[in-house]
C-alpha cells in the first residue's frame, strides 16, 4: 500500500501543478479530493503568493489517513468522473427522441466496458476496479474481458460473410428465376433500410452525423453506395462468382493499401501471410476453366468488351468498398453503426436510379407472395451482413475484416452446389479451401490465448508497481 501511495502522491502533485494556472486564474474555489489526502483552497491572487487563505496538505507515513489514500488505479476512473469534457459532450446530445428523453442521473453499478479487442488493435478495455482487488485479478478480469470482446467480433464477421453468401444466393435466384434485376433489388433494399433511422433517433443522436464529421460521413455513404452500384452492375455482364471473387480481393489489396497510406495502420507479419493465402486462393478461383483456355474459336469482340466492362466495374467497385472501409475506420470512435446503416441507406436510395436508367434493367414489380419474402430475406441477410462488417471495423484492419468477408465467395460455392448437384472443378475446390484455411487460421491467431502476452503485460503491470519514483 506504501508503493501504490507513494505513485499516486507523484501523480497527484504532477497533476495538481499543470492546472494550477487555470484554478488559480478563475473564480474562487475550493478543490476537495479525499477527506484524509488533500484539501485545497483557491483564489484569484497574480501573481501567485502563498496565502493566509491557501492550504495545502499531503499527509506523510504514519499520519492520519494515509493508507487511505485511494491507489493510482482508481485515478484515473476519478479524473473521468469529474472532468469538464464529458459533462460538455453530454450537454450537446441532439435533443430529438423518438420515444422519450433519456434519464442521465439514474444510477447503476459498474458494468465492464470493452473497447477493444485481444489482438492488439486501438482500443482498450475497462474494467470497473475495488478496493479489495489486487493484480492478479485485474490482469485476469482485462482479460477476461480483452477475449469476451475479441470472441464477439470474429462470431459477428463470419456471421456477416455467411450472410453475404446468402445474398449472392438469393439475388442469383431472383434474378434468374423471377426477372428481378440486381439493381432493382439494390434499390428496394435501401429504401427498407432506412427505418434504421429509429435506432440514432432513439439514442437522441443526429442521423446525419455529429457536427464537424457530417462532410466526411456523406463520403464514406456515397463511397459505400458507389461500390454496390458497380458490383451490381457487374453482375449484367459477368457472372455472380467472378464478379464477387474480383470484388473481394480488389477490397482486400486495396483496403490494406490505403488503410497504410491514409491512416498509417500496418498489419503484422502472420496477418500479412494469411492474407496472401487467402488471395491466392481467390486468385485460383479465378482462373478460367479447361474447356474455356484450350477453345480454339474466335472469340466474339462484343462478348469479349462486356466481359472486359464487366470486369472493371467489379474492380472499381473494390476500389469503393476499399474507400468506404478505411472511411468508417477512420470515423468510429464519431459515428456509430445504425447512423453509418442509415447513411448507407438514403445514399443508396440516390445514387441506385441512376445506374438502373443507364442499363436499362427491368423493371418487374414483385408479384408473388414469394418474391416478397425472398425480397425481404435478402433486406435482412444484407442488414446482418453491414452490421458485422462495420462492427469489425470498429476493432480490426480494413484488410482483415475483408479478408474474412472473403469467406462469402466459398459459403455461395457451397450453397450453389447444394442446389444444383454437380461435381466442382479442381480450382473452385483448391480456392475454397485455400481461403476457408486462411479465414480459419486468422481467427484462431486472434483467439487462442497466448501465455507471453500475458506474462508481459504481467511484467508491465509489476515495473509500474515497482517504479522508484518517489
């Protein structure tokens, strides 16, 4: 108790000189931190004197209070509490509520609040810290909580690319066989989404954005919708599995790309292996099949323009997606998922008419009550699908979050061959796997617990105990 008193005396007498300038530059007030540790009077005096009305007592070893004297830990959660900023953010909490206003006073017990996840991405993880609770069992309550935060995040990206391979499914289905165009599916989609605008409404957020941030937002919704416009219009000229495989890894080099130029975030060396991994295995599935490379008739130049058209919308549609993810990445700690859902929304109920009147898709209104339903299963699969991925961004490289998106392209092989039974070609089976291996080993990278990550952390949480300052 002598050392951690000892740290939080350096502390506090650090902290107390810095604002002394500002307490000592306003109106008269007196400052009263612990009962027993320090009591501190103020007043407007310049320059500064000492006072008959200014005191200031630190209480010594073997006086009166000293062990009593909270712990550097708790410190900082005190500085929190009291500090002027988070009293101004929440004086400017957009007054609109849907339902009703918030209650700010009620109480409550600490809860854990994890910020991050195991791996070594931005963010941490708080845990509520007592009296009572010595090192041990803080270090194992952080990471208790680091692996609980971490477990979500992974079970929310393979959800996410589980329901990105049913929408290429059902968008398949629907185009195929109810003469629903891609394009108008976009559409419909966005306009169902926009009732995600009830979630910011009733937090008594701006569903536009926080002020400062509302220009920046705007481009991450029209880089977003840009991207579904291309990839789904890429699906009129080329076919569903080389147009998602070309999209995802032109979103994954590129996302990994711009991610180290524009917010200079680096992946590790494992991650950057299991990426190339999975690339490879997108890169093999691919390539054009036997009878395809060994045909010897010419080929049609119209045929070969629209593949080629095809191709490149896919790829700038990469390049989009790969804008958008290192866009939200950079806005997470401003805007939270359903406001970024909603922006998606609206940009796309703008931007999809366009596309749609320049390629002339068909217009076919749903008729059926199963057209409705596949319609409002592919709102709800893309919905989960946004949730996910914008979740993993909040913790995780853009690269990596694609990489697991990744896994989509596999998920609809193997959805796609359950339907229509029919043997598949080596490289669809050696790509798959390849990529399925690749996700699979990424994510128990990040989950299996490593024994000298927490020996060291152990040892950086010791040497701060053990600090010879005095």
């Amino acid at each position: 108790m002598n050392q951690r008193g000892r740290v939080f005396r350096f502390v506090l007498c650090s902290t107390l000189t810095m604002e002394s300038t500002h307490l000592l530059g306003g109106a008269k007030k007196r400052v009263k931190i612990h009962p027993h540790t320090v009591t501190a009077k103020y007043a407007t005096h310049g320059p500064y004197s000492p006072q008959a009305g200014i005191h200031t007592h630190f209480p010594q070893p073997g006086d009166e209070g000293y062990d009593d004297a909270p712990s550097f830990e708790d410190f900082g959660s005190f500085l929190e509490e009291t500090s002027d900023k988070k009293q101004l953010t929440e004086a400017k909490r957009w007054p609109l509520t849907l339902f009703a206003a918030k209650d700010k006073d009620k109480g409550g017990t600490p809860t854990l609040q994890a910020d991050g996840s195991g791996d070594g991405v931005e963010g941490g993880v708080r845990v509520a810290k007592g009296p009572g609770r010595g090192v041990g069992e803080q270090l194992a309550s952080f990471g208790e909580a680091s692996v609980s935060a971490s477990r979500f995040t992974w079970v929310g990206l393979l959800g996410a690319a589980l329901a990105s391979g049913c929408v290429i499914i059902l968008t398949c289905v629907a185009s195929e066989h109810f003469s629903l165009g891609p394009l108008f599916l976009l559409l419909v989609r966005s306009i169902v989404q926009l009732l995600s605008v009830a979630v910011p409404l009733h937090k008594g957020e701006n569903p536009f954005g926080p002020e400062g941030y509302r220009l920046r937002l705007l481009c991450y919704g029209v880089a977003y919708s840009f991207s579904l416009c291309c990839a789904y219009s890429s699906l009129t000229f080329v076919s569903p599995d080389n147009a998602t495989t070309t999209w995802r890894l032109a979103t994954t080099v590129l996302s990994a790309t711009l991610a180290f130029l524009l917010l200079e975030e680096r992946l590790s060396l494992v991650d950057g292996i299991t990426l190339a991994a999975g690339l490879c295995g997108l890169g093999i599935l691919l390539l054009p099949a036997a009878d395809e490379s060994n045909s010897d008739s010419p080929t049609d130049p119209v045929v070969f323009w629209r593949g080629a058209f095809g191709w490149s919308l896919a790829a700038l549609a990469g390049l989009w997606m790969a804008l958008a993810l290192v866009g939200y990445r950079s806005l997470k700690e401003r805007v939270g998922v359903a406001t970024a859902l909603f922006t998606v929304s609206w940009t796309g109920c703008l931007l999809t008419p366009a596309p749609l009147a320049l390629l002339q898709e068909g217009w076919s209104w749903p008729k059926s009550t199963l057209e409705w339903g596949l319609i409002l299963g592919l709102v709800a699969c893309s919905a989960t699908a946004f949730l996910g991925v914008t979740h993993g961004l909040t913790r995780l490289h853009p690269a990596l979050v694609s990489a697991c998106q990744s896994l989509e392209v596999a998920v609809a092989t193997v959805v796609h061959l359950a339907l229509l039974p029919m043997a598949p070609t080596a490289a669809e089976v050696v790509g798959n796997t390849m990529v399925m291996l690749s996700v699979g080993w990424l994510v128990a990278v990040k989950l299996l617990p490593s024994r000298g990550a927490g020996r060291r952390h152990r040892e950086e949480y010791e040497e701060i105990l053990d600090s010879p300052i005095k």
